[in-house]
C-alpha cells in the first residue's frame, strides 16, 4: 500500500508552472517531510493530493488506483488532512469538531453512532487532550488546536496524514508534543507526509524528506542524506550549517541547523 506520484505537474491559469515532474512516495510506517521556502509548491503539492486539484498532469495512485478515478468519500476514507489553520463560524467544541472526522464514514443525511463517538473519545485520548472535550475550539490555545485537528484526523481512521505545517505558530514545547504524535502515528502504521519550514524538525520526526524548491524536488532519501550545509543553503538562499550536539554522552547527538551570519 503506497500512495505514490509520478512526474506531477500543476499550474495555475496566468501564474505558470508551480510544480514540475514531482515524483514521491509515502508509504505505511514512515513520515515524508516536504522541506522548502515559501512558495515552492508545498501546499499546492497536498491539494493535488488530496484530490482537490484535479487539472494535473501525470499521475497520483492511491494503493494502486488512480486518484482521479476515485469518489471524494473514498479518498476521504483513506486520506486524512491537518490544515495548518482552522477558522470555524460555529462555537463548536472540541469533541464535535474530532467526531467531524467520522463524516466519510456516514450515509448521507446519517448521523453519529455510538461507535463514532469512541473513536472520538479514543483519538482526543490519545493526543492527551480529552480533558477538552466540551471547550469550544475557539477557546484553547493554538497548540491545543492543532492536537484536536490530529485527533479528528485520527478519528477518521484513514491510512494517510497529510500535514501542512502541523508545527507553524506553535510555542516550543507544543511543537514538541506534535513532533512527538508524528513520530508514534508512524510507528504505528500510518503513512505520513508532512510539510515543514523547520530543518530541524526533519531530523526529530522524519525518516525521509524531500527538498522542494520552484517546485522541482531538489533532492529526496533520508535526513541524514539530505539535510546538509550545501542542500539547505542552495534551497534557502542563505548559508546554513548542519551541526552534530552530544546528547548526554558522546555515544548520542542530534544534528541541528544554524544559520551562519555574515
């Protein structure tokens, strides 16, 4: 099982080309960062995944089928999608807007079962925000936000995550615990594809990237491959190095990325 791209291209009428022969794969059990600048293609790139953006050229298979050929609720059903913000009209709580998630799986005009409500329950317990349930979402803090949209996400059972930039606008310490769900949902058998503007947040959750720049893909394999001195400061524009701290002892260390003042 793969969901899997092969040479997508997409423009937008009067704007030219956004991305161009874009090739990847996101498979069961692995977490795919997309790192590039703003405007390289990232967000557009989920949309055409999503099935949103259907003009492309090349192709997109999900398990094998083309996405094209597939109904919204069938993408739904296997695609799940963390927006980076969310803005609701309605004072909904925290639970109703995770039980959102079941929608894919109800017949039209149907409504939650009592099953859907413990997926709910069990997703709100398993990002740690349970204790929320019956705050409206636009009461919490933005981390707290961010895990409820995970958990709605994860109530919708599906195979795939798509993130777009589950990290932006977050506190350090709530960009930890996010990082840290990403790192359990892969181990657990999702397949997750996230977006990023933070190298170091490749090294902490991802077991591979691809570097996405005028959207091209500069270059893709795992962190250690990729993230380097040469790679980000040709992608960003600026110089940047990639340095190893000792975690502890020197058996341990964690790469990180600094930007070097001229």
């Amino acid at each position: 099982m793969t969901l899997t791209v092969d040479w997508l291209e997409f423009e937008y009428p009067g704007r030219g080309v956004v991305l161009d022969s874009v090739s990847l794969k996101v498979c069961p059990g692995e977490t795919l960062a997309i790192l590039g600048p703003n405007g390289s293609g990232k967000t557009t790139l989920l949309r055409c995944l999503l099935g949103m953006n259907r003009s492309y050229r090349g192709t997109i298979r999900l398990d094998g089928r083309d996405l094209r050929t597939l109904p919204r609720a069938e993408v739904a059903r296997s695609v799940a999608y963390v927006p980076q913000l969310t803005s609701l009209v309605f004072p909904f709580t925290v639970f109703d807007v995770v039980l959102m998630g079941r929608t894919p799986h109800l017949k039209p005009f149907g409504t939650p079962a009592r099953r859907d409500h413990e997926l709910a329950w069990e997703a709100l317990e398993r990002v740690g925000i349970a204790h929320l349930a019956g705050r409206a979402l636009s009461e919490v803090s933005g981390g707290e936000r961010q895990l409820a949209l995970i958990a709605r996400a994860l109530a919708q059972q599906s195979r795939y995550l798509l993130l777009d930039e589950p990290t932006a606008n977050l506190d350090f310490g709530n960009q930890v615990r996010v990082l840290e769900i990403i790192r359990t949902l892969a181990r657990d058998g999702y397949g997750v594809l996230m977006t990023t503007h933070f190298p170091d947040h490749v090294f902490l959750a991802c077991t591979r990237v691809a570097l996405l720049k005028d959207g091209r893909i500069q270059a893709s394999g795992t962190p250690d491959e990729v993230v380097s001195d040469e790679q980000l400061s040709e992608l960003y524009a600026v110089p940047i190095h990639v340095a190893s701290v000792p975690m502890g002892d020197e058996r341990h260390s964690m790469k990180v990325c600094l930007p070097v003042f001229r």
